[in-house]
C-alpha cells in the first residue's frame, strides 16, 4: 500500500506540465541568485570598503527588488513563481503543492543557486563569492529569529500578491514581492545579512567552500514561511485559499 502511495505521488511530480514548473523555477532562481550575488561582488569591487558603506547595503537591497519582482513574474504562470525553498516549504506546509514536487522545486533552486555562483566566479576571473555571515555580536539564535522574522514578510506578501481576491492588483504582485524583500534587506543586511532564501545562502557557501552559520538560512526562513503561510490561510483568510501555484 506504501509503496503504490508514494509511486502514485511521484508520477504527479513527474508530469511534463511538473516538469515545466522545476524549469523554470531553475530559471528564474539562476537569474535571481545572478543578480544578488553578482551586485554584492559588483559593490565590492566599485568600494574600497563595502562592507561598512551604507551604499552598498541600498545597492544589494535594490538588486534584491528588481531582481524578485522579475523573476517572480517570469516564472508565475508556470510554478508559481517561488524561486525560494523557504516559499516552497511554506507551500507545502500550507498543503498548496505536495511534498515530492517541493523537493523537486528544491534540487530545481539549489541546484540554479549553485550554476549562478560558479558562474560568476569563473567570469570574473576567480573573483571571491561573498557569503552570508551573520554580525559578529549576534548569535546563531538571534540571527535565525531575525532570518525568520523577514522570511515571515516575504511569504506574507507571496500569499497577499497572490490572493485572487485582489482583484486587478494582483498583476502587480510581483512587484509587491520584490519591494518587500527589498525592505528586509535593509532592515536585516547588517545583521544576519537578509538573506530569507536559503538557496541564495547556499549557493554561495558551496561555491567559496565556507559553511560557518548556515543552519541560521535554513531554520530561520523555513520556519518564518511556514508560519505565515499558516498565519495567512488559517487566521487572517480562513478558508480563502491562494491557488496551488502560489502567485
């Protein structure tokens, strides 16, 4: 019984349609990690000290607007848009996709994060990939409630960007989404430094070879989602559901 169980899940996540949706969450996520990654190098290179420049911290924050609100839309229609496996997990909490495609839009997003770092590091001449690092006066414990707590905003908005109930503003919830991940950027960046993906964190550690605190990208966000998500459909909306497909 077990056994034809899980067969019959896997068939699902294998459907040429599912396997539209792991492209382009590979696409969108790519370009997204590109993008991120790539201004933070970009700022490192332009500023003697980017690391306490405030202008550097607006510069990645910007990147990270843009580059969601874009990639969420170039990917909406055909899996939902999540380029984030803590917006996967959140889903998959909320009983909005199945288990076996969220690990699937997992290797999808880990795996892009991964081609986008090596990528930016053989183009530019085995320049150094910067990694997410926490403060040095924070703690793993505070940096993960902070991760958890812009994690938190960022699901929030993929579920209000999403919700049919807006009407004509849901052509804009793309664009919502991205300026709510700008604004954690910029509240979060000098702390535990904002990542609320864990792919994007990921992607860079595998890339530079340094691991130091990277259960805070993955407790923290993966939580953060899965809580607003429940927030959204159990509390705020009972009974009002996004589509299976997230935005």
């Amino acid at each position: 019984m077990a056994p034809a169980f899980f067969t019959s899940l896997f068939k699902q996540s294998v459907t040429p349609d599912a396997l539209r949706a792991y492209l382009a969450e590979f696409i969108s996520t790519f370009f997204y990690v590109f993008a991120v990654v790539g201004s933070a190098m970009a700022s490192r290179k332009l500023m003697s000290d980017s690391a306490t420049d405030p202008s550097s911290l607006v510069l990645v924050a910007v990147a990270n607007t843009f580059a969601l609100s874009s990639t969420v839309y170039m990917a909406a229609n055909v899996s939902g848009g999540h380029v984030n496996p803590a917006v996967t997990f959140g889903m998959a909490v909320g009983g909005h996709i199945s288990v076996s495609t969220a690990l699937f839009y997992w290797v999808s997003q880990m795996s892009a994060s991964v081609v986008a770092c090596l990528l930016l590091k053989v183009a530019t001449v085995s320049q150094d990939v910067p990694i997410y690092a926490i403060a040095n006066e924070m703690t793993g414990f505070g940096a993960s409630l902070m991760e958890g707590v812009v994690a938190f905003g960022l699901m929030y908005g993929v579920y209000a960007g999403g919700d049919p109930r807006s009407g004509p503003l849901r052509s804009i919830g793309p664009v919502a989404i991205g300026v709510m991940a700008g604004a954690m950027v910029l509240a979060a960046g000098p702390f535990s430094g904002g990542a609320m993906n864990p792919a994007l964190a990921f992607g860079s550690a595998v890339v530079a070879g340094r691991f130091k605190n990277q259960a805070v990208y993955w407790v923290g966000p993966l939580i953060g989602a899965a809580v607003a998500g429940l927030v959204y459909d159990s509390v705020v909306f009972p009974g009002q559901r996004v589509n299976s497909d997230g935005v």
